[in-house]
C-alpha cells in the first residue's frame, strides 16, 4: 500500500512540474478587474458598454418572457396538461424545451430584423450604440402592438398621469406597451385553455354519470376518465392542432 501511494506521489510531481513547464512556454493571460485613475473620459466608454452587456443579458429571461409570445404557449401547454389529468406528464422540463423552439420559430423575423438592422450595423460601427438600441425596438414594438388589444393599451395609458397621451403609436412608451402587451397575451392564453378543458370536461362528465348510473360511486370517476381523454386527444393529433393554432395565431 505504501508503495503504491510513494509511486503515485512520484506520479503527481511529474505531471505537475509537465504542466509548469508547458505554462511557462505558453503563458496565458492574466485577467485583473480594478479601479483606476483616468483624465480621458474615453477610457470609461468601454466600461459602461461592459456593464450594459451584464445588465443585458441578465435582463434576458425577463426579455424572453414578457416581449415574446414564450407566455401564451407556456400557458396553454399548462392548461393541455391539467385537463388531460396526466399529472407531471410531459414534464416541465420538455414543455418549457417546447415552448422556447416554437418561441423562436415564431420570432425568428424579428430576430431577422433585429440583427439585420440593428447588431450587424453596430458591430461594423456605421451606427452609435443609442441608435443600434432604437432600431432593435422597433421589430419588437411592431411584434407586440400587433398582439396587444386596445382596451389594454389603452387601460395602462390612463393609469400614466404624469404624461400628456401619445398621439401616433410610435410615441408610446415600452414601459407602457410590456404591461399592456402581456395583459393580452394572458387573456388570450385563457381562452385557449378554457376551448381545450371543454371537450375533456364532456368526458368526464359522461364517465361520472355512467360509474353513477352503475353504482360504482367508490370508483374514481378521474382514473376512468383519462385513457378515453388520451385516446380522443391522440386521434384528432392534439399535439399538431395545438401547436398549429399557436403559431398561426401570431
């Protein structure tokens, strides 16, 4: 035992001083992040762009959820599940997997659009950083004006007293468009789970008054009722209609 541990040792040392060797040949770079004294406001510049960046991409799951059509799919998969009584069948993990692709293949013109008009130009430094940001808005502005209904729009318009009422919709704020566009995404997402609970309530209405009607009231109605709501919902390819009404909706 003991010489096994010694030729391991021996073992360590040399890969050890390989890898010293190989450092000191190669050497890598060395990052420090520190605070220091300038008299050129230039060299904050690309400090302050560092700091958006983090800021950015920190705000991205809110991005995701509250500027995209990620809250209505995400929702209706929520209320297909509870209906079809199938518990934690898919799991979260594949709806939430499911609703980000069909996400992004709903918003891929705007992706398109955004880095079309807005990253690309930026990164080749023929637009500011301020006028990138202006036009990567307005794909998305566009996107959610289309999905917002008036009386939402209108609703969080009222409620900002401290401004005059914008009078074309490109004067309409995002802080005021966000709330109001998930406002709509939400109803919509609820009338779509209520359509999709309907047929799957017929069903167990008729199995409960069936089991009541042959005296098996000790039989749960809920177990009886689920292999008729999968058959029904894999005859009519649920899967398929409902993905296709979510896309073709936006």
């Amino acid at each position: 035992m003991k010489t096994k541990l010694f030729l391991f040792s021996i073992i360590l040392i040399l890969i050890s001083g390989s890898f010293s060797q190989s450092y000191a040949q190669n050497p890598i770079p060395n990052i420090s992040i520190g605070i220091q004294n300038t008299d050129n406001p230039a060299d904050l510049v690309p400090t302050l762009q560092i700091v958006l960046l983090l800021t950015v991409l920190s705000l991205a799951p809110s991005i995701l959820i509250m500027m995209t059509s990620f809250t209505r799919i995400i929702v209706v998969f929520h209320f297909l599940r509870q209906s079809l009584n199938t518990q934690t069948v898919p799991s979260n993990q594949i709806l939430v997997g499911l609703a980000l692709f069909i996400t992004f293949f709903i918003m891929r013109p705007v992706i398109d659009q955004i880095n079309n008009n807005a990253l690309q130009p930026y990164l080749n430094e023929t637009i500011t950083q301020s006028q990138a940001l202006e036009e990567a808005a307005k794909p998305l502005r566009k996107f959610m004006l289309k999905q917002t209904r008036e009386q939402d729009l209108l609703l969080f318009i009222d409620l900002r007293d401290d401004r005059e009422r914008p009078k074309t919709v490109d004067d309409i704020s995002l802080t005021t468009l966000i709330p109001a566009f998930i406002v709509s995404e939400l109803k919509t997402a609820f009338q779509i789970g209520f359509l999709l609970y309907l047929p799957m309530l017929l069903i167990d209405l008729v199995v409960g008054s069936v089991l009541l009607s042959m005296g098996m009231m000790m039989l749960p109605p809920v177990m009886i009722a689920m292999p008729f709501k999968l058959l029904l919902f894999v005859l009519v390819d649920g899967w398929y209609l409902v993905v296709e009404s979510l896309v073709k909706g936006f």
